[in-house]
C-alpha cells in the first residue's frame, strides 16, 4: 500500500516506515502530523481525490530537524572579474511515516 502526500508544496509518495525530509515546520521530536492524501493505491485499488481522497490520512512523526549539505553556485563569464560563488543549505524537518489509514 502506497500514497501520494502533498507538503510544501511538493509531492511524495511514501508507504509505511519510510523516511522522508520535508520543508522545515519547526516541530518539537516526536510530535504526530497528519498528511492529506492524494492518491491511493491499496494493493490494486487505486483511488484518487479531488483534490484530496476523503476519509484516507497519513501519520507521520517527527525525528528532528537539520540542515543540508551544501550546494555551490558558482558562475563565470568570460570577461575579467566576472565571477560569483555562493553556498546554500537547505533547513529540513526528518519524519517516518508511521500509518496510512485508507
């Protein structure tokens, strides 16, 4: 059994005792989230919401919170003096996914 979730503004599909990293939402360590679920497929039944499947919710629980590794960006040009290096380290929240109730 599978879903599809919807948080941030992206999509995951996840199934039970997966780990995934969310956007940061600033939670305590073991708090319980519910998830609203977009497609379903329970062994071949598959249903799909609009926007969302009524009465299906994931539980997840939070493990912690963290940061990225970090990203280069580098650009250059071809005239002199033209170039630019930055870093970014994306802030992440870590949650299992604990049940998908259909």
């Amino acid at each position: 059994m599978y879903a599809i979730v919807k948080n941030g503004g992206k999509q995951y599909k996840v199934q039970e005792g997966d780990i995934l990293l969310f956007d940061k939402m600033s939670l305590e360590p073991k708090t319980e989230i519910e998830l609203d679920v977009l497609l379903l497929d329970n062994n071949g039944d598959v249903k799909i919401g609009t926007p969302i499947v009524e009465g299906a919710k994931v539980k997840a629980e939070v493990i912690n919170e963290g940061r990225g590794e970090k990203v280069i960006i580098f650009k250059k040009r071809r005239r002199k003096d033209s170039k630019r290096k930055r870093g970014f380290r994306r802030d992440f929240t870590r949650v299992r996914i604990t049940k998908i109730e259909a």
